[in-house]
C-alpha cells in the first residue's frame, strides 16, 4: 500500500479540498484509493461520536465506505492544537498510537493511502517536541504540498518544500490554491514558485465558485 501524506503551508489552505478532490479522481482509475485523517481538531459531537467536516468528506469520496474510527481514529472537539485539546483531557497523542491507527489500514486491501495531516508540517503531537512531520518520516511516506496562495506563500511554501526534503522525503507534487481571498501579484508569485520548486505542479485550483469542483484543475497523472 503506497503512502501520500498531504500537507500545507498552513492551516485553512485546502489540504481537505485537495485531498478529497483527488479521491475524486482516483475513482475514475483502476486504483483503490482511500483517506486517512489521524488527527482532527474542531469536531462536533454527534449521537455517533465526534465527528470532523473534514474527515467526513474523506469518508465520503473514498473508493469505499470505511467506518469513520478508520478515518479519523484520534478526534478532539476544540477547534486548537491538537496536542494542547489531548492534555486537556488528560490524553495524550504518540507514535505508538498512530502507528496502530496506520496498521488497522494494512487489512482494507487499497493501492494507495492519502493521509491527510493537520496544521503545517510541523504540527506537534506532545510537549516534548515530537511533531507529525517526523511519523511521515518513519513511514517514508510521499508528499504532496499545498501552497495557499496568499501574502507569505514564498517563504512558507519554499522552507516546507526545503524541510521536506531534509527530511529524506519525496515530494511527488504541489497544488497552488487561491482561497477566497486571491493575492496580488498571483501570477508573479506562481511564477516564482514554478520555478523554486522542484516537483511537479499538480494544478491550480482557483477561488471556486459554488457549483464548481476543484478535481477540475487537478491532473493525477503528473503524481511521480
């Protein structure tokens, strides 16, 4: 089962967009493909359980149904850090833990796993300083980069794309995503990071309009 970690320059820059939407497309290939969300902050509880937007829509674009506790196995109802929701209740987030999350995958029979993270790169998990980045890097997973397009994009998209790599990790694309809120200049901007960054650029999705999809503007052939 191949492994493609999704992470971003930020929080709120459409890594859940970009994953669900390439669910989307692997349906139209003969790959089983599925999301994974470890962890997820903001859920809201239901008469099921917690329940996150984002890893619902996961769920729901998956080759399959999967049950949600596969999806996303470590859930926190306030919308904060995810390590800092865990001591709130007196839990705590590990290696261990999502190794065991990851594992229960090994039975579903999928070609690929896209495993949506949280935050930025560098998400911690513990106050001791271990971060998500570094289970990516135990897992040699691949990754895939989404770059929000707004002021601070460069640095931010630039120095993850140079973590990533001194990580010994295989960036295998990027997605640029405009938001809501494009920047100035977007097209300088682009261009600069077409340039800087040494992978394949996946697609640029817009700011979309209601009844517009983003698996539009995205093209999975380029995955390397």
């Amino acid at each position: 089962m191949r492994k493609i970690f999704i992470t971003g320059t930020d929080t709120d820059v459409g890594k859940t967009l970009v994953t669900a939407s390439l669910l989307k497309l692997y349906k139209s290939t003969p790959l089983k493909v599925a999301g994974f969300k470890p962890i997820a902050a903001g859920c809201e509880p239901t008469e099921n359980g917690l329940r996150n937007d984002d890893a619902l829509q996961l769920q729901a674009n998956s080759c399959q149904f999967f049950p949600y506790s596969l999806i996303n196995p470590i859930a926190f109802e306030p919308p904060i850090a995810p390590h800092i929701a865990a001591k709130a209740i007196n839990q705590s987030i590990s290696f261990s833990c999502l190794d065991q999350a990851l594992e229960q995958w090994s039975a579903a029979s999928i070609d690929t796993l896209l495993v949506e993270g949280a935050g930025g790169w560098f998400l911690p998990i513990d106050e001791q300083g271990n971060t998500l980045a570094q289970w990516v890097k135990n897992h040699k997973m691949d990754v895939i980069l989404v770059v929000g397009l707004k002021l601070g994009c460069l640095n931010h998209a630039l120095m993850t794309e140079c973590l990533i790599k001194n990580a010994g990790l295989n960036i295998v694309g990027w997605v640029a995503n405009m938001g809501t809120s494009p920047m100035s200049y977007v097209d300088d901007n682009l261009a600069h990071l077409k340039a800087q960054i040494d992978a394949p650029l996946l697609g640029v999705i817009p700011t979309l309009t209601s009844k517009e999809s983003a698996s539009a503007y995205l093209n999975i052939e380029k995955i390397s």
